[in-house]
C-alpha cells in the first residue's frame, strides 16, 4: 500500500447503530403477519440484475429465483416473506414475466415489497421483524453480512458454486447452500428446533466478520 497513514484502528461495523432503531411502519407489518399466524418472517435481500446471462444475476437466474420463493410463500401459510430488492424499479420490471403469480402471491398478504430506487432504507429495518433473511448472492453479500451482525439467522444462496473463502470454509451446509431447496429445508429445520442465533454461528466466525 501507499498510504501515509501509519496506523490502524478496527471499530467494527459502523452502521450497528441502526438495528436498534425502532420504524413505526415496519412495526405494523410484523403485527399483520402475527395475525395470520406467521411463524416464519423472511427477508429476502438480491443483487441488481443485468439482461446478460453471462454475468452471474442475469434475468433468468432472477426470475427463476423469485418463482421459487412467491410459490413458496403461496402453499406455506406459516410464512411470510418481505422482498428488499437493490433497485426495485427491477423488482418489478422482472416481475412483470411471473405476473399472475406475484400477484396470486400478494393476496395472501403475507408479501410485502419494501425499498426505493435509491436503496436508501437500509437492511436493518427489515431485520427488525425478520426471522430469518435470505442473500441471493454469497459471491456479493453485503446485506447479508449485516444481517448476520443484526443477529438474524441468515442464509446464502451460492448456486454459482463459489467454493472458495473463510466464510465458505464457515458456511458450507450450516448457511451457505447450493439451492433454495436446500435453504427452506434449513430454515424449516431450525424453526422446528428452535435453534437459537449462538448456536449457528461460531464466535470464531463472528469475529472473524
């Protein structure tokens, strides 16, 4: 490196403030889903698409995704899933494709859509009423990372078989899967369970987050 600075001090995560911040809004969204009886309240966090297939979130692969889960959320009344998109003006152009079923999926009122083209809210108020968060991406997981910091058991989706890593070395078959299947199998295991957060995730890997 070429820095002049000589010296170095680790603070943590900067933004862990704002998992005790409190969202009227978000509140009454947790109390909805406690009304239909929900057990298991999901985050869903993605990365921004791209229409070329070569890159690792293309079109397909997000369509795909976003199938899987509204129908899920259709013949599962136990959960609910709240979708935060990265550019949600995406969100709904990709949807567009699977429109009889996102909309199928939003009468059961346990879909909830949060975010804003700028990505200005951030993870952490959805965390607030999550029981669980899933990343789409392990290769790009920033969200997912602090979902991990908030304490919300999280999952990642590594479908493009990224194998290499620390966090994989930590993650493999205990949060990091190879498929959704793979992933709702886990959450439904740890809820039966009742698994606690402490008891997914090593001090050893926390710190090493």
């Amino acid at each position: 490196s070429h820095s002049d600075i000589k010296n170095y001090i680790i603070v943590g995560y900067i933004g862990d403030y704002r998992f005790k911040l409190k969202n009227e809004n978000i509140i009454k969204i947790k109390q909805k889903f406690s009304e239909l009886n929900v057990s298991k309240v999901i985050s869903y966090f993605d990365e921004n698409s791209s229409d070329e297939e070569k890159f690792i979130s293309g079109t397909d692969r997000y369509i795909r995704i976003h199938t899987n889960i509204l129908n899920k959320v259709i013949n599962d009344p136990t959960i609910a899933i709240i979708f935060k998109p990265k550019r949600i003006k995406n969100f709904y152009k990709h949807l567009k494709k699977i429109q009889l079923l996102f909309e199928q999926a939003l009468k059961t009122d346990r879909v909830i859509v949060l975010g804003s083209e700028n990505n200005s809210m951030p993870p952490a108020n959805v965390l607030s009423i999550s029981d669980y968060a899933i990343h789409s991406n392990f290769s790009s997981a920033t969200a997912g990372i602090e979902s991990i910091l908030s304490k919300t058991p999280t999952m990642f989706l590594n479908d493009h078989s990224l194998k290499e890593g620390k966090m994989y070395e930590y993650g493999k078959n205990e949060f990091i899967f190879d498929s959704l299947e793979q992933i709702w199998k886990q959450i439904d295991y740890l809820s039966s369970k009742k698994i606690k957060f402490e008891e997914i995730y090593s001090n050893q890997f926390l710190d090493f987050l």
